[in-house]
C-alpha cells in the first residue's frame, strides 16, 4: 500500500494546518494596502478644503430617484450612531465570553474602542462638513467630518459581522443572509449621510477605510502568523 496515500486517509478526518513564515502577517498584503489607501485619502483630506468632485457627487446622490431615501438617511443616522454600535456590540461580546470565545469578543471590545477613536481623528484631520452654498443640508451636524463616525461605525460592526458569519455560524444560507444584510446596512448608512447632507462623499469613504483597516489589522491579531487551519474552526 501506498504511505503517502494511506497517511492522507488517515489524516483526513483531522484539520490540516498549513505552517507559514514564522513573521508574515496571513493578511499583510490587505493590511498594507488599507493602511496606504487611508493614509492617502486622510491626508487628501486635512484641512478646509473641499476635495475636487466631492460637491458634485453629493449632489448627483441628493438628486438621484431613490425610492423612500428621506427614511433610509433617518435609518442611517440611527443605526450607525455610537449608542447603538455600543448596544449591538456590548451583549454580542457579552455573549461570546460567556461561551468561551474571548478572542472573539476581545476583537468586539477592540471594534468599540475604534469606533471611539473617531472624534480624536476627526480633530486632527480638522475637514470641514458640508454647506448649504454647496448642497442641500438636511441634517446640520457639528464638529468636523472626516472621517464619517457613522460610516465608520457601521464599517467596524458591521464588516465585523461579515467576517464572523463565515466562522459562527454553521449553514450557507444563512452565512449568506446576514452578510448580505450587514453588507446593506453599511451601504445605506453611507448613503444616508450624503444624502442628508451630514457627510462628504469622502467623508463616507474614509469612515469605511478606517473600519476596514481596523478589521485588517484585527485580522492579524486573530489568526496569529506562526500558522493558519484550513479546516475548522479558526478560534479553536
């Protein structure tokens, strides 16, 4: 009989792990280009100016025919405030301590204190929102505007959701059913925040790059470098 064969047969009930370099990040490709797309656009974006072509595009999203868009930037500027991100985060990492899965509800507490980050980055990047002589403004918020907190917001849960669904949660359709919802909950809440006239454009886009870097950088303290399991449960 064949060795190497019967060792695949033997194996194969068992999860397989593959060794990688001991310093490489399973993510650092993702994580460099996140870390240098925020970068460019968050230095675009410092100070009073208005980037080229933002003006436009929120007019052209202000003016597009979306059925019931005054409802969904209401449902936008509900669902990616802090009180909620925090009431959906909380009792969900509350939840997966409690079942033993501490990692996963650390990357949870990380997600909150990211999101508290923003009002920090927002001061430093120091952009103006938008104005009436520009846009329609609906919704005067206050404070500067890049990065989008709502966007970002929505980015860090959200996205996070995305990622745990291919992890926690057992049957393909249902993977599939809460990332699509997650996916469109980000996706309305940036519209919503041009659409009111709360947010830039890029304002919206850069709340959705920091989340997505933070998740990248995440990633790469979930599923440390020394080695990564094809099968099975990655927090194991």
């Amino acid at each position: 009989m064949d060795t190497n064969s019967a060792s695949a047969r033997l194996d194969s009930g068992r999860p397989r792990v593959v060794e990688r370099p001991s310093g490489t990040c399973p993510a650092l490709g993702w994580t460099l280009l996140a870390l240098a797309a925020t970068a460019a656009l968050t230095t675009a974006a410092a100070g009073d100016g208005v980037l080229p072509g933002d003006a436009a595009t929120a007019r052209w999203i202000q003016e597009a025919p979306v059925p019931g868009a005054e409802i969904l930037a209401r449902l936008a500027a509900w669902v990616g405030s802090a009180p909620v991100i925090i009431g959906l985060a909380a009792p969900l990492g509350l939840l997966l301590w409690w079942r033993g899965e501490r990692r996963w509800a650390a990357v949870l507490a990380a997600v909150l204190l990211m999101r508290a980050a923003n009002p920090a980055i927002k001061l430093v990047v120091a952009s103006p929102r938008p104005g009436p002589d520009l846009v329609r403004v609906d919704e005067l918020a206050t404070r500067h505007g890049f990065p989008s907190g709502h966007a970002m917001g929505a980015a860090l849960l959200f996205g996070g959701l995305i990622w745990l669904a291919g992890r926690a949660i057992g049957p393909a359709w249902a993977r599939h059913v809460v990332r699509f919802a997650a996916a469109l909950v980000v996706l309305v809440t940036g519209f919503g925040r041009i659409y009111a006239g709360a947010h830039w454009p890029s304002d919206v886009l850069g709340g959705y790059l920091w989340g997505l870097t933070c998740l990248v950088l995440l990633a790469c303290w979930v599923r440390p470098p020394g080695r990564r399991r094809s099968r099975g449960r990655p927090w194991d």
